[in-house]
C-alpha cells in the first residue's frame, strides 16, 4: 500500500513541484512567493501540477501522457482538455480509490492530495476542447450512427458531445473508448452510478465496440453544451 502524504508534506513537495515547474516556464519567481501569493493560485495550481505531477514527481506530469494542451496521445491516454469538471475529478477520485482500475491512474491520483485532484480537474475542464488528428481512416459501417442514436445518445448528446447524463466521447481515442467499453464488460471499470454503462456495454458486440469508438473518435472536438 501506498503511504498518503500528510498535508505538510504535500505543501513541501508541491513547493518543490511548483521549482520544476518556474524552471521549465523560465520564470524567476522563488517558490516561498508562488505559495503566498494570492493572485490566481487555484488555476495556477492545476497548471504546475499538470505539468511537474505534484508530489509524484514528473513521471506522474499529466502532460507526459496526455500531451501539452490536454489533447491525449491519440492512443490509450484520452484527451482531458474541455471535458466537465466534475466529471474529471470524480475520475481522479475513482482511480485513487481503485473503483476504476489503472495501476499507473491510480498512483498519480494518490500522490495528489483531494484539492489537487479539484485543481488539476479545473485547470484541464478551462482549456479548449482539442484532439490528436485520428490517424487510420477505416471506413465506417454506415449503420452506426444509428446505433448509437439509440443506444447512447440519450446521455452522451448528439455527435457525443455529452449532457448532465454522461461525458463527452467524442474525439477520444478510438483505442481508449474500446478499451472503457471493455472493461465495463468484464466490470474491470466499475465506476458509474447503477451501472449503467455495464448493461450498455454488455449489450454490444466486439464489432460494435470497434465501430462505436472509430465513429466517436472521428467526430471534432468542441465544447460540451451541460457541464457535469
Ligand atoms: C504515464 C502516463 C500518464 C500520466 C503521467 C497521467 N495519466 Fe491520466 N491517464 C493515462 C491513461 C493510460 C489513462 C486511461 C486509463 C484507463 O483506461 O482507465 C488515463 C486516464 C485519465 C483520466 C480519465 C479521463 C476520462 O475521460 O475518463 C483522467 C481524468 C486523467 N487520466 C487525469 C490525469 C491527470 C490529472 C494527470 C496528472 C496529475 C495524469 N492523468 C497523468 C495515462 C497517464
Ligand atoms: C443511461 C445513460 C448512459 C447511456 C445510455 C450510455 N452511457 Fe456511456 N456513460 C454514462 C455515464 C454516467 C458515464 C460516466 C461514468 C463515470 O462516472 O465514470 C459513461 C461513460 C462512458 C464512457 C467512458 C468515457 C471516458 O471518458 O472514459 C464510454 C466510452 C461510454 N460511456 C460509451 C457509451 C456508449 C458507446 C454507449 C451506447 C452504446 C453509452 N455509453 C450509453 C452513461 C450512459
């Protein structure tokens, strides 16, 4: 089991976190006048965290793994950058508890205290919606619009830019989406409310489950109408 720093420990490391972070920025600023200075502290915040990993130090940096502006890696570490807030850090809080399993998820939740976890979902919810450019372009089956109309738009919204009902699952990683569909199915992913999403997805087929995320991986980014 991981050790959960104490608060005090968290402000040293994220003091050291914020020096990583100015060096990299090149600003000059010392550390001890970023803690008390209260200019935009809460947005700021997120920002060092997404970029120096909090107490975890930079191999836990957001921006490693999904990118620079938030926009994912176009493989299997989703675009962050636009989606609900609420909806961000309620996965943080599932990957520390471990009701979503990912063991590199899960440390990186960890190694940041409850305030982090609100300010690094602030920080990525602010930035606009963008996306890594798909790379195949296999054809999709022309049926899956309408499957997805009727089977999940009611709560992911119309070209699946969600609703107060479910996330955002457009420009996602066709990989990443499949991957979540899959793991509803064998209830490795086991955070949503009256599982909802393991009755959906026990429902599809391997193919659907590749055509559903090739289709919703396509569809521009763009803000999401409902915050969650
Ligand atoms: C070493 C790579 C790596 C690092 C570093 C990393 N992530 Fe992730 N992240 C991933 C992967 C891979 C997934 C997909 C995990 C899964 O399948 O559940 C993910 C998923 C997520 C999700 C779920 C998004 C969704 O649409 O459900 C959130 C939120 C998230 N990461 C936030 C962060 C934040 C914030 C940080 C920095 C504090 C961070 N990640 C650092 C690789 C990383
Ligand atoms: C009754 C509402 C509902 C329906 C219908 C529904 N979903 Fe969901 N879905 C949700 C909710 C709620 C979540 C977020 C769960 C959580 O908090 O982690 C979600 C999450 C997801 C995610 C994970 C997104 C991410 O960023 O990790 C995928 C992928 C997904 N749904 C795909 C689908 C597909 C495909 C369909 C149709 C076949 C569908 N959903 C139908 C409510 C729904």
């Amino acid at each position: 089991m991981r050790r959960q720093p104490s608060l005090h420990e968290n402000r040293l490391a994220s003091c050291g976190g914020l020096l990583l972070a100015l060096f990299a920025l090149a600003l000059t600023t010392a550390c001890t006048d970023r803690m008390t200075s209260s200019d935009d502290r809460w947005s700021r915040g997120g920002e060092l965290i997404a970029m120096s990993g909090g107490e975890g130090g930079a191999r836990y940096a957001c921006v490693t793994c999904h990118g620079a502006r938030g926009e994912g890696n176009g493989f299997d570490a989703p675009r962050l950058a636009g989606l609900p807030t609420g909806y961000l850090q309620k996965q943080m809080e599932d990957y520390a508890t471990g009701l979503r399993a990912h063991e590199v998820m899960r440390d990186v939740a960890r190694f940041l205290d409850s305030h982090e976890r609100v300010r690094v979902a602030n920080y990525y919810a602010a930035l606009p919606p963008l996306a890594l450019t798909p790379a195949t372009e296999e054809v999709i089956a022309a049926t899956t619009p309408g499957l997805y109309a009727s089977a999940c738009q009611q709560c992911h919204g119309v070209d699946g830019v969600g609703t107060v009902n479910g996330p955002p699952l457009n420009a996602q990683p066709a990989l990443y989406l499949a991957q979540q569909l899959q793991d509803w199915q064998v209830s490795k992913r086991r955070n949503d409310g009256n599982h909802v999403m393991l009755k959906v997805a026990q429902q599809l087929k391997p193919e659907e489950v590749t055509q559903l995320s090739l289709y919703l991986s396509r569809i521009p980014p763009r803000p999401a109408p409902a915050a969650r």
